[in-house]
C-alpha cells in the first residue's frame, strides 16, 4: 500500500526551500494590478461585470490598482532581500485576506472572475502566514 504523508515539518521546508520563487512568482501576478492602474473601468467591468463611470470611482479605483501594484513589487524586492520579507509578507497577507474577505462576504462572490481572483489571493495569504509561523 502505498502512503503518503507530509508534516509539518516538510512542508516548512518545502516553502522555506522555495520562498524566493514563490515571492516572485505570487508577486509578479499581484503586479498585473498596474493594469487596474492604466485603465480601470475596463478591468473592473471584466472582473465584477460593471464599472464606475464617476470620476472619484475611476480615481478610486485606479490607486487601488496602483496600490496593489506596489505590494506585488514589494514581494518581488522581498525575494532578493530577505531583511524586508518579513514584514512584506505580513502587509501582503492583510491585503490579501481584506480582498478575500471583501469578496466572499459579500455579493461580489457571485462575479466569477473576482472569486477566482479571491480565491487565489486567499490561497497566497495562507502559503505566507504558514511560512511566516515556521511550519
């Protein structure tokens, strides 16, 4: 019979092993926000299926895509220094787990597109709070 077991103790290794590609790799696909940044309403109608056509809305929405741009970078340089990666971790898991929040508890879940991208972030936020913690 064939077992498969993983402790906690592999599984802290196989993401301390890797934490470098998995900043840069989870972080550049945060990055992809910039697109929220150069052109909001089409990437909001494409995630929620409207758009703001206000002009504090689209501003609104365009620092938020800059924001979220900014963390994505932020675990990127966080790879390759390891001093910052902590706490990059800790504000892009706050982040992470507001959108995940900020979706699932509300009727925005029913937009697939943006429970994928909830999903998603909500996945990375756990992989980081486990790495955080030493398991």
């Amino acid at each position: 019979m064939l077992q498969c077991k993983i402790d906690s103790k592999s599984m802290a290794t196989m993401i301390g092993a890797h934490i470098e590609l998995i900043l840069i790799v989870t972080g550049a696909l945060t990055a992809i926000a910039l697109l929220q940044f150069i052109a909001p309403a089409s990437v909001l109608r494409m995630i929620y299926g409207e758009a703001p056509t206000d002009e504090v809305g689209l501003a609104v929405a365009r620092h938020w895509g800059l924001l979220t741009f900014l963390v994505g970078a932020l675990l990127v340089y966080a790879a390759f220094h390891p001093s910052v990666r902590g706490p990059a971790m800790v504000i892009a898991v706050i982040e992470k787990a507001a959108l995940g929040l900020g979706v699932f508890g509300t009727s925005l879940r029913m937009h697939p597109a943006a429970a994928a991208i909830a999903v998603g972030d909500s996945l990375i936020a756990l992989i980081y709070v486990l790495y955080l913690a030493g398991f």
